[in-house]
C-alpha cells in the first residue's frame, strides 16, 4: 500500500491551480481503478499538505467531501474558488475544472 500511497501523492502534487481530480480518476492514473476509497484515505492522511493539495480531491460528481482541514468543507470551497476552480450548483463543475494529465 505504500508504493500506491506515494504514487497518489506524487499525481496529487501534478494537479495544478484551477484544477481539481476525483478520487477515482486518481485511483485510476495510479493502476488501480478500484482503488478510490483507499485514495479518499490517503488524502485524509495527507502529512504533506499544502504541498500534497489534497483540497483539489473531489468526488466523482464534483461534490466536495472529505476535508479534513481547519474549516472544514467551506475552507476547502473557498481554497478552490481562490484558486480559479469553477462552481455550478454548489459542486465543481467539472467540464471546465477537471485534471486532465496527459501521458
């Protein structure tokens, strides 16, 4: 698990400002598509934020969860919003805003 681990974390660090990823996109761009729970664990164990930016983790239907920061969820919105990631109906809007990692 550890090799996955690092592996999350090195893609989370790729994510860049204005962007967000799913946890299933990142369990997929890891090798392990299945994976999607034990990414949303390790982003809630991140020891390396900011410099790991698991606030631009989301849910699959860009709902925002598991921010285990100060602040909570309303912290993590207002970093994304800061930070240029678009809002629609209360969840990333993630046609404009997804992570898109070209190979």
């Amino acid at each position: 698990m550890s090799f996955l681990k690092e592996k999350v974390y090195k893609i989370c660090r790729s994510i860049p400002k204005g962007k967000v990823a799913t946890y299933g996109q990142l369990a997929r761009l890891s090798g392990n598509p299945k994976a999607a729970r034990a990414v949303g664990y390790f982003m809630r164990t991140n020891p390396d934020a900011p410099d790991t930016p698991c606030h631009r983790v989301v849910a699959s239907d860009g709902s925002l969860t598991g921010y285990s920061g100060e602040g909570g969820i309303e912290k993590k919105k207002e970093m994304l919003i800061k930070e240029g990631v678009y809002f629609k109906g209360g969840k990333v809007d993630l046609k404009v805003s997804q992570f898109i990692q070209l190979r």
